[in-house]
C-alpha cells in the first residue's frame, strides 16, 4: 500500500513538474496569453489528468480506512494499533496534500474568468479576518485589522480575491511561530484601494524576495509556493499588483493594490458634494 502511494506521488509531482515547464517555456518565448489557445489547452490537460490521478488516490484512501477498521477490530496489542494509526495518519495526510497540490496547480495553470460584483472592502476584509482568527489563535498568533468607517465599494469577482488574500494570510500565519502579530489594515487612496497585510516573523532575505512570486518556490517547510502565485495572478487580473517589503529579524508587509472603478470614484465624489 505505501508502495502504491509513492509511485502515486512520484507520478503526480513528475506531471506538475512538466506542466509548469511546458508553461513557462511558452509564456516566455511569447507565444501564449492568458486568453490564448495553447493555455487553454494546458488546462485541459491538467484537468484530465487530476481527473485519473484523483480516482486512484480517493480509493486508495477508502481502503486505508477500511483496512484501519479491520485492524482494530483484528489486533488486541495496544501498543501494535497505535503503530498502524500513526502509520495510517501519515498516508491520508499524505493523500490529501497530493490533492490540495493538484487544486492548486490547476487553479494556477487554468485562465483566469473574473465573475464581477460589487461588494464592501471593509464587510469582506472583517469576515475573512474573522474567520481565519480560528486558525490563528490556535498558534497563539494574534490576528488585528483596521479599516475606515466608510464603505469602500469595490467591483471584482469576491471568490478568487478572498482566495488570493487568504493565501497571503495563511502564508504569514503558517511562518510565524506563538507571540507573531499579523496586522490586516485597508486604505483608500482616492484611485486605489490599498489592503496591507504585515507580520513580524522572520523576514525574508533579498535572494528570496526575488523568487517569492515563483510557482514551486516555498520558505515554508513542505510548502508548494503555488499559494503566493495564484494571489499574484488574481490580483492581476483585477488589475492590481502586490509589493511587497521584508526584512530579516523583523518582519514582512505584502500590499495588494486594487484600483478604484469608475463607478465608485463618481458615487465618492458625489457624496463629497453633498
């Protein structure tokens, strides 16, 4: 069964690896947009293929768990069924990083198709940041945010901008250690919304910095670097960008920059006036 599931696994990375090889060779030679066929195509692929990989794996995670059954009620030592359920642990959680991997390579490798709504930056940062004080609590890692009073509108597809700042969020909460502080705030600078997201974890040094934005590059242990590189390329697609600033010893701040629409702009104004 282990055997099974490291050939899986070797299959599985061996494929990601080519796909993003045949992605960037394409996007670099220009011969590929976002809305052109050849990336299309590319996410077809990769669909089909998490589409045969996924199967096997969802089954070989049934069995594991049929087969913890049978041994629990087959095995009276103690100590022997603690070994298998630490053994039976690492293959499931095993499983389902090879399964978070493929989603996140195949929302990385797909074009990006904005689905466009007007919602409130402070409503939504609030809740995201409520949600995810969950997860940072239990590291003892204090989550805060500062937004204005105003209600700051802003036109984008809300899903894949939660997914880019959540990515963002857990990256610093999974970095930093117990007593880390992570400060959301938001800021509205007439033509631009600016969302800062800064932490006073270990920082990064400038050799790192570089690669940050790189599919498969990752400070964190176990990390894919796929989380950092979808936020990159929502935000984008937003028409927006991300800065970010690190130091050693004291910490990073990630700025996501989102335009204002011009819809808001006038209804601002327009208020202004009045």
């Amino acid at each position: 069964m282990i055997f099974v599931i490291v050939i899986l696994s070797f299959l599985l990375l061996t494929t990601l690896v080519l796909l993003f090889v045949f992605y960037r060779k394409y996007k670099k030679a220009g011969k590929i947009t976002k809305k052109q066929k050849d990336l299309s195509e590319a996410g077809i692929l990769a669909s089909g293929l998490a589409h045969e990989i996924r199967n096997p794996l969802n089954s070989i995670k049934i069995n594991v768990q049929l087969l913890q059954e049978d041994i629990e009620d087959a095995v009276d030592d103690n100590e022997l069924k603690k070994d298998f359920r630490e053994t039976i642990s690492s293959i499931t959680y095993e499983i389902a990083r090879l399964n978070e991997l493929m989603t996140n390579f195949l929302t990385y490798a797909r074009p990006t198709q904005l689905t466009v709504e007007e919602f409130d930056l402070s409503e939504f940062l609030e809740d995201m940041v409520n949600f995810m004080k969950v997860e940072a609590e239990a590291k003892g890692i204090e989550l805060k945010l500062e937004v204005p009073n105003e209600k700051l509108v802003f036109k984008g597809d809300m899903q894949k901008l939660r997914q880019s700042i959540m990515n963002i969020l857990k990256n610093a909460i999974q970095i930093l250690s117990e007593g880390g502080v992570v400060k959301v705030s938001l800021k509205n600078m007439r033509d631009l919304y600016l969302i800062e997201i800064e932490d006073n974890g270990p920082g990064m040094t400038e050799d790192f910095l570089s690669q940050i934005f790189v599919a498969f590059s990752s400070q964190r242990k176990g990390g894919t670097g796929l989380g950092l590189s979808i936020a990159k390329k929502f935000i984008e697609a937003h028409g927006g960008g991300i800065k970010v600033e690190s130091e050693v010893g004291k910490g990073t701040k990630f700025t996501v920059i989102l335009p204002v629409s011009e819809e808001a702009k006038d209804k601002e104004g327009r208020e202004n006036e009045e």
